[in-house]
C-alpha cells in the first residue's frame, strides 16, 4: 500500500503546486464503529481534514457490514466518486488516497437512517457549486443501491439542488443570487 501510495505521490507531485515540497503523504485511519449497546454506527474521527495526495483507510471495528459510498452530489466536480465494497469482518480495510481539492461527503448505505456519515475535507472546504452535479443515470443507479435496503417511501434523497430549490420556493429572501 505504502508503495502504491508513493507512486501515486510521485506520479501527481508535478501537478500538485499547492502541495509544500518537503511533505511526504499521511495515511488517516478512520474507524468504522458499531456501538450495539447504544445502537449507534458511526465513522470516528467523523471528519478527516487532510490535504492532497493522503490516504484515509477505513478499518471495521466488528463483525458488521459496512460500506463508505459519495453522495452523487457529495464530492468535487472531476473528482472520483468513492464507492468500496462492504467490510464484512473485524478489522477489514479500505483505502483511497484523495488528489482533488475539496469536500467529500460519504455515509453507509445501510445504517444511513442511524445517521451514519463522515466527510473528507482534503485541501480546503468545496464551495457548493463545486461540487460535483449528478446525471439523471448516477441517480438512478444510486437509488436503485439504496433501493436495496429501503423503499421509495422509507427513504428519499434529495441532491444539493432540489434542496435549493425548495429553499428559494420559501418566502425567506436571501442575500445571494443563482447563477442560472
Ligand atoms: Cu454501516
């Protein structure tokens, strides 16, 4: 992994201005907790604040399916979706290593209702229009994931613009004005 990790930090350092010369690449662990007594699953540290070029590794604390999956409007524009498959068994992994710049929000599809999210910041906060617009395919194919776990009723995600759009219907003016 280290070595992956080195070449990728090779590979993107020429591109990567804002990264200061003498940094070597930091791994974060996040554990992925599942806390029976109280009910509760949750990512700790919940926020990770890391900067280009770091790897955050996800390690499952139990025997308990988790995952860690992007909103579709909950990272970059250009940035990878991130997306792992479930860790299953105690002490089971998964790394990414992030190169954009910005926000990444993520959660576990199937404990989403305990509220079980984290998010990435890598470099410096995305502004909202920075983040990445989904097509009506990546909906559909993120919906049909979620419908897997809960129906239409039980569960809707709304994207960043539906929420804006619902807020501007409000009789609340507000200060900033939409591009379109
Ligand atoms: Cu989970």
């Amino acid at each position: 992994m280290l070595r992956v990790t080195l070449m990728i930090f090779a590979l993107c350092f020429g591109a990567t201005q804002a990264m200061a010369a003498d940094r070597q690449p930091k791994e974060h662990i996040v554990q992925v907790v599942s806390d029976y007594d109280n009910l509760r699953m949750y990512y700790k540290p919940k926020l990770v604040v890391i900067q280009p070029g770091d790897t955050v590794t996800w390690v499952n604390q139990a025997e308990e399916d988790h995952n860690i999956v992007s909103y579709p409007d909950g990272f970059p524009k250009g940035a990878t979706r991130i997306e792992s498959p479930y860790l299953k068994k105690k002490n089971e992994r998964w790394s990414h290593t992030f190169k954009s710049v910005g926000t990444f929000e993520y959660h576990c599809i199937p404990h989403l209702p305990m509220g079980m999210h984290g998010t990435v910041i890598v470099g410096r906060h995305s502004k909202a229009e920075e983040f990445h617009e989904p097509t009506a395919k990546e909906m559909q194919a993120y919906h049909a994931r979620l419908r897997e776990f809960y129906d239409e009723e039980e569960f809707k995600y709304t994207t960043r613009k539906d929420r804006k759009a619902s807020k501007s219907k409000s009789p609340e003016k507000h200060a900033h004005t939409s591009k379109n």
